[in-house]
C-alpha cells in the first residue's frame, strides 16, 4: 500500500513537472521572434519569401494566402494603421529551433470604410524558419470582449 502510494505521488509530481510551458529554451530563436513581433517592418520584410499562411480573422474569415488576406483588405476597405503588443502578454514556445507558437495581445487600430476602430485582438500565430527565415505559417486572430475580459492599459 506504502509503495503504491508513493509512486502514485511520483507519478502525480512527474504529469506536473510537465506540464509547464518551456518559456526559456532556445534564446536565440526566441529573441528573433520577439523582435518580428516587435517590428512591423522586419515582419513584412522577413514574410515576402513566405507563401504558406492560412490565416483567420477575428470575425472568423479565413484567407489561404498573404495575396489573398491583401485582397480581403482592399475589398473590406479596410487599412491597419498599427498594431501593437500590449506589453508582458507574449507567450513565446520554440520546438526543436525551428518552430514557435507565439500568443500575444495586440492593441489594433484600424480604418473600416473611413470610420476608425480601437480593439484588442488575442492572437495565435505559428512560425516556421525556412532558409534562415521565420515565417508565419499560421494566424488567428480573436476580438476581445473588453467589457468581459478587461485587458491591460
């Protein structure tokens, strides 16, 4: 009964030790994220090779290509005029140094057929690093009920 107990203990520290998220490994990888993520201009730039992105917006629209979610855009009039990282709510996971999951909250300002818009969106974004590069293979994109979930000022 002692040894069962034991190992039940043993067992049960074991699934916890596990189960924390790895926010450490990889620096090197994970400060090239962060710094895309940081860094419109890098982003753009590092994601003009990539051309494997399926995205979702967060109304749910789903675009299959950088062109694609471009096209979307021009066809919705709609213009980001930035987005930000809200400081301290990037998660960043690196496997194997070659692939990240990255959540983060952005503080987004757009422009919808002329009318400007504040809103806080939860982002899921998966990178992959091909010849040297991270891109985004990977992006969905959830709107914040504020009045549920109040983000940080």
């Amino acid at each position: 009964m002692r040894k069962t107990l034991i190992s039940c203990l043993l067992i049960a520290l074991a699934l916890c030790s596990n189960a924390q998220i790895d926010t450490v490994s990889f620096p090197k990888e994970r400060m090239e994220i962060r710094a895309l993520l940081l860094d419109p201009a890098l982003r753009i730039q590092t994601q003009k090779n990539c051309h494997d992105l399926i995205s979702v917006g967060p109304k749910g629209d789903i675009n299959y290509s950088v062109n694609q979610w471009r096209d979307t855009q021009a066809k919705e009039k709609l213009v980001f005029k930035s987005v930000k990282v809200m400081p301290g709510t990037e998660v960043i996971r690196i496997y194997g140094s070659t692939t990240a999951v990255v959540n983060w909250l952005a503080d987004v300002q757009i422009n919808v057929q002329g009318q400007d818009i504040s809103l806080k969106v939860r982002r899921l974004e998966v990178f992959v690093k091909k010849d040297k590069n991270w891109c985004m293979v990977a992006g969905q994109g959830t709107q914040v009920d504020e009045k549920l979930f109040p983000s940080i000022k």
